[in-house]
C-alpha cells in the first residue's frame, strides 16, 4: 500500500489533549483526529513531541510577524531619508 501525504495540520493553532492512556485528539481548523498510541509512555512521548513542535511553530510565526515589521520600519525609514535628501537637493 503506497502511502501519501494527506494534507498538513497547523499545529500553531491546535489544541492537544487526551482522552485516557493511550488516546491523543488532535484539534485543529475545524477538524479533529483521533490518535491511539500503545501505551502510555508512547503516548506521552507523542504529546511532548507535539506541544514542543506547537511551540515552534507559534516561534516561526512570531519571528515572521516581527521580521515584517521590521522590514516595514526600515522601508519607512529609508523612504523619510529619501524625502529628507530629496529636500535639500531641491533647496534654492
């Protein structure tokens, strides 16, 4: 059976819980996924794992929300620079 990817979960704005020992659910834009693990210890392996790739994901998301705004003040700057040179080259 070849195995293909199915889509991606945006694990930024997923909640993840569990129901008892072996079963994770996994919700996320709408939809919910039921996840089984062998025991336990699997199981809480696989939360540690998700809650830590949640947690760089919202990481990346912040770091991408401050590089724009960096990069719209720098933009800012250089335009009132530009406007400020602009002037004094047009000084009589």
């Amino acid at each position: 059976m070849a195995h293909t990817c199915r889509g991606t979960i945006n694990l930024a704005t997923a909640h993840i819980d569990t129901e008892d020992a072996c079963n994770i659910v996994l919700s996320s834009g709408g939809r919910t996924y039921h996840l089984k693990a062998s025991t336990e210890v699997e199981r809480q392996r696989w939360v540690t794992a998700l809650e830590l790739a949640k947690a760089k994901a919202i990481r990346m998301m912040n770091d991408q929300s401050d590089s724009s705004e960096s990069q719209e003040r720098a933009a800012q700057s250089a335009q009132s620079s530009w406007k400020t040179n602009w002037s004094m080259l047009m000084v009589p």
